[in-house]
C-alpha cells in the first residue's frame, strides 16, 4: 500500500508584523534606570613644570624656592642652594609625617611662595614620587578643638619634577 503525503500548501497572503510594544515597554524602564545606578568616575588632572635647564644661582638673593631631594637613605630639603633639612628613613621607610610637618613650617614661614620641586634618584620607586607630591600639595592638619576633625590646607601647588643631582 502506498502512503500519500499531504502537505499543506501555503498560501500568499499578508505577512506578520513584529509586535515591538512589549520591547519599547522594557526600554522605556531600563535606559533611565541604567543611567541613574551608573557611577560616574571623576578623573583629577595635576598640572606639573620641569625644572629649567638654565639652574644656578639666582641674581635675587630673596628668591627661595623648596626642593624636596627624595634619595635612597632618606628625603633632603633644600632652598635650591644649601640642604636645609635632612629627614633619615624610619625603619627602611621614609618618614612622610616628619616631611609633612617640616614642609607646613616652611609654608608657615614663607606664606606667599607657591612654587616647589620634587626631585628623585633614579632607583626609587614612583610610588614614592606620588606620596611625596601629595604631602608638598597639600597636608591634613587636626581642627583646633576637635580631636578627629581634620582639614586640608594647601601648601606648594606649583610643583616641578626632576632627577635628583
């Protein structure tokens, strides 16, 4: 006995529209909540100067300018001449708070000088140069009265980089 296949035939009539309501329906709730939850990340710019070539002694001896000497034994500060301050390493590290607070005197003592250089040896991590930086910027000092307020005062905003001499 032979088997018959049916098939159906199809016939040409008009073709389905795709329902988009239910996809606009989602998109309508998603975009705006997308956007609200997003975090935003916010990117801070330092501007930074090299030290000029063109060194030496100034012909104005009023002129002072900070230089912060990070070296291997310990941080130097100098007044672009003569080395002012040498701060040692505490226990292989370097001691910032001793640095942070010898520069808020500096700041203290010469209130209108904004300029300053941090100068590195060649073998110190740039980490350092970083945290450096930060303390010559700017430095957290306690409010007067409170014991866990702090604010933030800036010190050298103008900072110029180098390698050390």
């Amino acid at each position: 006995m032979a088997r018959r296949h049916h098939y159906k035939r199809r016939t040409k009539g008009d073709a389905h529209e795709i329902d988009v309501t239910t996809f606009l329906n989602l998109m309508v709730v998603l975009v705006p909540f997308l956007l609200i939850t997003a975090v935003f990340s916010r990117m801070t710019i330092v501007e930074l100067d090299l030290p000029s070539s063109a060194g030496g002694p100034s012909s104005n001896l009023d002129t002072f300018r900070v230089e912060v000497i990070v070296r291997e034994v310990g941080i130097e500060i100098s007044n672009g001449t003569d080395i002012i301050a040498s701060i040692p390493k505490k226990d292989e590290e370097y001691d910032l708070d001793t640095l942070a607070e010898f520069v808020y005197s500096l700041k203290q003592e010469y209130p209108e000088l904004d300029n300053a250089s941090v100068l590195m040896e060649a073998q110190i991590p740039y980490d350092y140069l970083i945290q450096v930086m930060d303390i010559v910027r700017s430095v957290e000092m306690p409010v007067e009265g409170s014991e866990e307020e702090y604010e933030l005062l800036a010190l050298f905003t103008d900072i110029s980089v180098g390698d050390a001499p």
